[in-house]
C-alpha cells in the first residue's frame, strides 16, 4: 500500500472490548503523522472476574454491554467533539473472547452507519504492533515482542498490515505462564503484577528452573515446562511459607528473563543480517507482561549490548486500550486500505502473520491480552 499524503487531520473514535477491558478512545493523525490522543477512557473489569481466577467470557460480554455507551460518550466529551467530527470509526474485531468482539464490533458498525462514517473492523495484535509509532514515530521495519496472556510472540513489523512472524509461544503464552504460577502459590488474580511483588522479597538462585529451547536456533517460546517444574517444587517443599512463595517467583521471573534474553537475543542478530541497512533498529515490546520491570530491564540491557532501540510503550498503553485500535484505524486510512463494509465479522482468532503455520500462539486469545 501507498500512503495517502493528508492534507488536514485526521479524527477516529475507536473501541475495543476483545477481553475485559471496555475501552474508547479519540485520537488525531496530523498531516505529518505524528498522533495525538485526544481522550482515552478504559474501565477495567477486574473486580467482577478476580473471584474467580481469570475472565469469565459470559461477564466479560455483559459488563461491555453495560459499560460501552456510557464510555463512548465520555470518550467524545473529553475530547470535545461530536460524531459529526470523525472521520471514521475503528473498533476490534479480533481476536478475541468472541462475545465481548460482538458487543464492540456491532456499537461500532450501528455508530458508522448512524453518522454516515466508514468503519475499520481492527485485528487487535495490529493496534500492538503499531503503538510505537504513535508514542515514539518508530519507522519500518523493526521488531515487536508481544507478551501477554493470550500471546508470546516476536514478529517482524515491515508495514501496515503486513507482518512476519518470527517466532511465537508452541504451548503456554507467558502471561498465562504467570497467572497460573500464581494461582497455583494461592497469590491473587491478576498473576503477572502478584509474582513480581512477591519476587522483590525472593531468592532467584534458590530454585534452578529450566529455560525451554534456550540453545534452540528457531526463535519459538515455550513455557508449560517451566510452569511444571513451579508446580513440582512446590510440592516438594510443600506445605510452602511466605519465604518460600518468594523464592520460587523470584527463581521462575529469573529463569523467564534468561529465557526471553536467549530467544529475543537471536531475534536481534537475525535482524541485523537481513536488515543491514536499517541504522537505528528498534525492538518494540508490547502487551500487558510487558510491565513487568525485571523483564524491561533484561531486554533494555540487551537492546543496548546489540545497539538496538528499546521501545516500550506507557503501561496503559501496553494492556488493553483503545488508542491503539483508532490509531491503528488511522495508519489504515494513511496507508490506503479501503473501509470495511458492515457485514464484517467478528474473529475469535485472527494472526497477523496470515501465512504463518497455524500455531497456538499465532492469534489465540487466552485469559488476557
């Protein structure tokens, strides 16, 4: 695709609902392409699942019901316009918890047809993978880790709309990796955040867990071993005291640091073979995991020792919001694609990389994105 040299700016409301945050967002591409979110509202729904350990699609589904209307008017009162001032509307189609996709995709498709605006139906990793130009202007190509609950990915971002996938999680997403470590040491839901704090207390060298295709040329993640052997060592020592908690995150953060360092670090050299000429190469990291200070401060040190960019994202941008839908939707205008018509549908799975061999990680939404 040709980008479209604009002329004015240009204004989306977009809405994304794939999990269980209900979100809308306003957000401006100027003529020079820089992005400017003019409002941003996200209601998270973590005290309705938090009882029960992780999302429960049929509340997730209802509480964007409940929420949506009221979160898009919002959205449109903060940035101090009407429907009448958009140029389009995005929302996620996919992938995504299929009954929270329908909620969101059918409010963006009746606003479109209301207002008489064209609608972008957005594949939810793309508003990942095109963050970074929003927050930082970071140009093509570079690469994008994307860890989350549903997804453990490092895939080759060359333009809008198309993608490569370098490598992606063969079991466990490592989001999902984190939430089940917790749960199984009883520390509360949601299970990335819980295990970093209770890491800060622990001994990393306690428990020498392992560190799946460490050594491996393909650039593939695996973490089910590892969330075994959490649960084997817990067991042994059982019943386990608070130290003990400490320790086992502490030694499982460790090892998944030393895990992504490896997998991401042949990631990085690749890029520089078939990138020679990229002077400032960039690795994006994206998705709710990506918070996680420990695993930040591993892969900055690795971009620096490969003289790459280390790019990550504000937390809120991150997790589920959706800025990144709408800007995606505006990086589709730019780029020339052509408007969705209404009767698209909503896709529970939806990866990137289209020619990318079916895999578990490829577009699979699990507990959190």
């Amino acid at each position: 695709m040709n980008e479209v040299k604009l002329s004015r700016p240009l204004t989306i409301l977009g809405i994304e609902t794939s999990c269980d945050e209900t979100a809308a967002s306003v957000v401006v591409r100027h003529p020079d392409g820089r992005g400017e979110i003019v409002a941003d509202v996200v209601l998270s729904q973590l005290d309705e699942h938090s009882a029960y350990g992780g999302v429960v699609p049929e509340i997730a589904a209802r509480a964007h019901v409940e929420a949506l209307d009221t979160l898009i008017e919002e959205a449109l009162t903060r940035s101090g316009k009407g429907l009448k001032d958009m140029d389009a509307i995005a929302a996620t189609s996919g992938p995504g918890l299929i009954g929270g996709l329908i909620v969101g995709l059918m409010t963006g498709k009746a606003i479109a047809y209301a207002s008489g605006k064209p609608l972008y139906a957005v594949n939810h990793l793309e508003g990942h993978a095109l963050t970074a130009r929003l927050t930082d202007g970071v140009e093509f190509p570079y690469l994008m880790l994307l860890v989350s609950g549903g997804h453990t990915q490092l895939v080759l971002v060359k333009g809008v709309g198309d993608y490569e996938r370098w490598g992606t999680t063969i079991d466990d997403a490592l989001g999902e990796a984190f939430d089940k470590t917790a749960k199984l040491l009883g520390l509360p839901y949601p299970g990335g955040p819980a295990v970093e704090k209770a890491a800060k207390s622990g001994d990393s060298k306690r428990f020498a867990f392992p560190r799946p295709l460490v050594g491996e040329a393909r650039l593939d993640f695996s973490f089910s071993g590892l969330k075994t052997a959490v649960r084997m060592a817990a067991e042994e020592i059982a019943p386990v005291s608070e130290q003990d908690i400490a320790d086992i995150c502490a030694s499982f953060q460790h090892a998944v640091a030393r895990t992504l360092k490896e997998r991401i670090g042949r990631g990085l050299k690749r890029f520089r073979e078939e990138f020679p000429g990229v002077a400032e190469p960039a690795l994006v990291v994206a998705g709710g995991v990506a918070a996680n200070t420990v695993l930040r401060e591993i892969l900055t040190s690795l971009c620096a020792e490969n003289r790459f960019r280390f790019i990550a994202p504000p937390h809120r941008l991150c997790t589920d919001n959706a800025a990144m839908i709408a800007w995606a939707g505006l990086e589709r205008m730019a780029a020339g694609f052509d408007a969705d018509g209404l009767d698209v549908a909503p896709r529970s799975r939806w990866p990137l990389d289209q020619n990318a061999a079916v895999a578990l990680g490829s577009g699979k939404r699990g507990a959190k994105a």
